[in-house]
C-alpha cells in the first residue's frame, strides 16, 4: 500500500463514525447515512493528493452535504428494506422520545434548510463555515436557518400536541 493509501485509510477509520453521524442528522436514516458518508469518502479519496490535511474535515463536510442534496435534488424513491422484521418494539424512554420527535421534525424541514441547520447545530460551525460549506452568503445562512428553526418549532409544536 502507498503512503497515500495509507493516510486517507487512517483518516477513513477515524472519521468515518463523525461522517455518518451528521449524514444521519441530514438524513434520518442510518442505512442512507452509510451510503451518504461512503460515497463522500469515494470523492474524498479521488481528490486525496490535492486536499490540504489541515483542512480535510472542512472538505469532507462539503462533499457530505452536497452527495446529501445531491441525492434530494434527484427525488428517486428509494426502497427501504430490512433482513427481519424486529419481533416486539423497544419501549422508548423519555429522552429517546424527545430525540425521535425532534428527528422527525428535523425531517419536515426542506433539505437546504436542514443541511444549514445540522451544519450549524449538530456540526457547530459557525454561519461562516457553513456558507463556505454550501457556497452560500452568510446571510442566505442567516435566512434559511431562521426559517428551518421556524419550521422545526411549528412541527415540534405539533408534535407534542398529538402525544399529550
């Protein structure tokens, strides 16, 4: 194996785990979030020689969120299947309550909304980073995540007055 090889493998297994995590946070599924992060580390490595390693995990969250709406953008239906169905549910707890309500209403917010916001939010950039991230202005930053909060609020609202 190359030297090159060798260090897009040592940062693949070190950041692999972060890369699905916000891919999960965009998505809302863990099997799209593999793919995401996997095809994000496709382009990655294709670019390896050229990336700065000061600034690789910039790079990696632009490519993560653009295979993201990348992959909005085209609207293909996607199967979701699973190897078995689970026998009995999970009894959630309270907390695993409130972090699914809020990944469902983190899911009714477009696309571009909800990259700025888990860019933001769940990635802690600043709008900076992020506009840079999506090739925004920071005030379109500034705009889209008032108006992705507005939404999350609106569906959380609903949300806890359907459960009470």
């Amino acid at each position: 194996m190359t030297t090159r090889d060798e260090e897009f493998a040592e940062y693949f297994a070190a950041r692999f785990g972060w890369a699905r995590r916000i891919a999960f946070a965009l998505s809302g599924n863990w099997s799209d979030a593999e793919e995401i992060a996997q095809q994000s580390f496709v382009r990655v490595y294709a670019r390896w020689s050229k990336v700065r390693l000061e600034t690789v995990d910039a790079y990696l969250r632009t490519v993560l969120t653009r295979v993201f709406l990348d992959g909005r953008r085209r609207g293909a239906a996607r199967e979701q299947s699973v190897a078995e169905l689970p026998e009995q549910a999970v009894p959630p707890d309270h907390s695993s309550h409130e972090r699914l309500a809020m990944q469902a209403a983190l899911m009714t917010v477009p696309p571009g909304q909800r990259a700025v916001l888990v860019l933001r939010f769940v990635a802690d950039l600043s709008v900076e980073q992020v506009a840079e991230t999506l090739g925004l202005s920071p005030g379109t930053v500034k705009s889209q995540s008032a108006r992705g909060l507005a939404t999350l609020r609106v569906q959380l609202e609903a949300i806890s007055t359907r459960s009470t």
